[in-house]
C-alpha cells in the first residue's frame, strides 16, 4: 500500500523540488551563449558555414551546413533539436553524420541563437 504524503511534506518537496528549480530558468545574455557554443563547436572537425537564415518579421533562424561534396546526389540531412536546446546538442554527432552526405543543423526559432520573436498572445497550448 503506498503512503501518500501532503502536499507541504518533506517528502513530497524533496521529491518535486527539482521542478520548481527548473521553472525559475533565467535566460542567459546572447554573449554567453554563443561563447558557450563556439566552445562546444570547435570540437567538431570538419569544415561549417554558420549562417543566419532571414525570415518574417526580422526574425531569422540560426543555420549550420556542413557539405562534404557538392556533387554528392545523395539526400541532405536535417537536424532539429528538442525544446530548449540548440546546434550545439549535435557537436558529438555532427562529424560523422556529415561524413556521406550535406547536412543541416538549426536552432528552431526562439531557441538556441535564433531569434525570440515576441508573441502578441498565446491561444492554446499543445
């Protein structure tokens, strides 16, 4: 039978102070992050472009491309990280998946270095 402890209970704050943690996010200063990430990148061995993708608005999205052969036919890959995340997520992975073939990794719009466009309003979630 399991034991159920209120809300205000050692236990039950233990168990999900984790989350009150990770929703007091502070989002970091642009320098940082891509200090962070030029860090993370210059593991990566072969030859990039970094590029910034212009979209609606001003926006644009951050866009890595990595091309190994200009007469290769064979089908580019794209990369698309999780929530909260960016390129850099891919920095063990980037090597040998561009190793056969064009590949393609960005930061999805309001994450990573691409832009955070402000949004008037919020309808539904999900």
């Amino acid at each position: 039978m399991a034991v159920v402890q209120p809300a205000g209970s050692e236990a039950a704050s233990g168990m999900f102070g984790w989350m009150r943690s990770w929703w007091n996010w502070c989002p970091t200063s642009e320098l940082l992050l891509k200090q962070a990430e030029e860090r993370l990148i210059s593991y990566v061995h072969t030859a990039y472009e970094d590029k910034i993708v212009s979209i609606s608005k001003g926006n644009f999205i951050r866009t890595i491309c990595m091309k190994q052969d200009t007469e290769n036919e064979k089908t580019p890959l794209v990369m698309v990280h999780g929530f909260g995340s960016g390129v850099g997520l891919w920095v063990k992975n980037l090597d040998a998946l561009s190793s056969q073939r064009t590949l393609f990794a960005f930061d999805v719009l309001g994450f990573g270095r691409s832009s955070r466009p402000k949004l008037a309003s919020i309808r539904c979630f999900g």
